[in-house]
C-alpha cells in the first residue's frame, strides 16, 4: 500500500523530486522501502530529492544518503524541521 501512496504523490519540481509521504509514521521495515521507492524515483530521472524531516525521523533519511541543508522553525518556540537533499545518484 505506501508504494501505490508513494507512487501517486511523488511531484516534478524542476530538478526535484518532492514528496507528499510521511515514511516515518510507518515501521521500519515499510519506513525504509517508503524512503527507497522516493529515491528510486528521483534516480532515475536524474534529480534531486527535498524534503522537510523531523529531529525524530531524520535519521531513517540520514540512511538513504540525505544531507542536513537548512533548519526551519516556523516561530520562535516551534519544532525545529530540517530541510533535507540527496543529489541524484
């Protein structure tokens, strides 16, 4: 079922590949298959991926060869959300 999700929700952005997935609600084992089918994606159509990733769930994208590129709060006292890319590889 998270690769037919996957599947439909993954948006063409220029030279990235966003998507509308949250990997990490699900186990590991279906956490991980989630964040390879968005990578696949990306891959073979040569382009970057982005995404938004909690302090919580940014290790399972750590993993998968993401990098930490900005951190984003949307007021002061919020959550701090990393704003994540993996170049094409």
């Amino acid at each position: 079922m998270a690769a037919v999700a996957v599947q439909n929700q993954h948006l063409m952005v220029t030279n990235i590949v966003t998507c509308n997935v949250l990997c990490t609600s699900l186990t590991n084992a279906l956490a991980d298959d989630c964040a390879m089918q968005i990578t696949d994606i990306a891959d073979a159509e040569n382009k970057w991926t982005y995404l938004e990733a909690s302090d919580q769930g940014y290790h399972l994208y750590i993993r998968h060869s993401f990098e930490v590129l900005e951190e984003l709060r949307v007021t002061p006292d919020a959550p701090v959300m990393l704003g994540m890319g993996r170049p094409p590889q």
